[in-house]
C-alpha cells in the first residue's frame, strides 16, 4: 500500500502533560496524521489520551518498548491493543518477539527496536555487547523477520541494509530524524528526512525539531514536504 507523505511522518509527543500534549496537537492540526506516545507523555496520563486522539481521526504509535517474561508481555500486548493503537514497540530480544506476535489482535502492529540511536559501539561495548551496532541491528533485524513481526525500529543508517534483510512487508520505523542544520541532542546516529526516505525508511519519528520549533505546524509541513520530494 502507498503512504501518503503526510501520513509518514509520526510526531513524538514527548510533553510531560496531557495538556500540553492537547496543545500541541491543536498547533498541529491537519498537518499531522500520525501521533507517537512514549515513556514521557504515557506515565503522565497519556495513554488515557489516546481514545481521543484515535476519535480525532489521528493514529497513535505506542513506544513502550516491551521486555519482560512472555506472558507479562502477552497479557500487554493484549491490554494495549483494546486502546486501538496501531503500533507498539518491544525490544528485538527472541522471546519478548515470539511473545509479542502470539498476543497481538485487531488492527495492532508489533515493532522490534533493534539498537536504540543514541547507541553507538562504544555503548554497546560498555553493555557487553561483542558486536558492532551494524552487526546487532542486522541479527535482531532477522530474527524479527523470521518470527513474524510487522515492523522493525531502526536508525535511518542502518535502513537500507535492513531493507534487504527483511525485504518490502515490514515497516521500517526511523527515529533520530533531524532536518538539515537541526541539534542532534541525545542521537548519535540521525539522518535528514529526504535521505532517511531514500534509504527505505516507511515511518520518520520526529519529536524535538517540530515540538520545540517556533512554529511547528510551520515545521511539520516543511518535513512532509521533503518527504514528498524525497525518492525511494
């Protein structure tokens, strides 16, 4: 199926209320289409939140990042699919997935982050990890493949060498987006819209670039406006 521009790009709601959530979606507007909920906004009230952005015609990806024994990742993927979100993260660790894709019901898509952003090799050294990020994000990139996932969560990096991995079914989910002279805060591995789309990247996170913009909905449409100039 064909995305629309618009409907790529997923603004990362990371406010500390659901107030200023309701805010900035307002700004927003029809800009946006597509909403993500992660740790920040979801302890804050935000999960409570999400029946009104799905009655506002929004789609909401929540970034919860399960990891646990499977049947306490069952029973939540099985709890947060009943709130109608689309998406859902769970780390790629081959139980959590297997546990993750049994559970999910409706309309839910499960993702498998691979290696956060803010990682490098150094990060996964210091973790004990005896691979390199590539090296990593390739291995749980197939391993989500093969136990049926929907999608993979990875750097826009890493993209186009996961696109040939897990070939053109799965979603591939990109954070660590930063336009063309934006601050990199915490990210380590980033990359601009156009080039993250012309790697393979269906879905671009961008959270700070447009929430702390002077004007955002300003910010949000230059954004998808690059992606619909973008090549794939």
């Amino acid at each position: 199926m064909q995305l629309e521009p618009r409907d790529r790009l997923i603004v990362a709601l990371d406010l500390s209320s659901v107030e200023a959530a309701q805010a900035m979606v307002a700004k927003l507007g029809d800009a946006v289409s597509f909403y993500k909920i992660g740790y920040q906004l979801a302890y804050a009230g935000g999960l409570g939140y999400v029946p009104a952005l799905i009655g506002a015609g929004k789609r909401v990806f929540l970034d919860l990042k399960l990891h646990d024994i499977g049947n306490t990742v069952e029973q939540g993927v099985k709890s947060v699919a009943k709130t109608g979100a689309r998406f859902l993260t769970v780390h790629a660790y081959p139980q959590t997935m297997k546990a993750a894709v049994e559970a999910r019901e409706g309309n839910l898509r499960i993702l498998a982050v691979t290696v956060l952003t803010s990682y490098d090799d150094a990060d996964l050294a210091a973790a004990g990890c005896d691979f390199t990020v590539p090296e990593l994000v390739a291995e749980r990139a197939a391993q989500a493949r093969d136990i049926g996932v929907d999608g993979v969560v990875c750097s826009a990096e890493e993209a186009a060498k996961i696109r040939t991995i897990v070939g053109a079914k799965l979603a591939l989910v990109t954070p660590g987006i930063r336009p063309a002279g934006a601050d990199a805060g915490d990210q380590k591995r980033i990359m601009t819209p156009s080039k993250a789309i012309a790697a393979g990247a269906d879905y671009l996170v961008v959270g700070r670039p447009i929430l702390a913009a002077p004007d955002p909905k300003a910010a949000a449409l230059a954004i998808v406006a690059e992606i619909s100039q973008a090549k794939n």
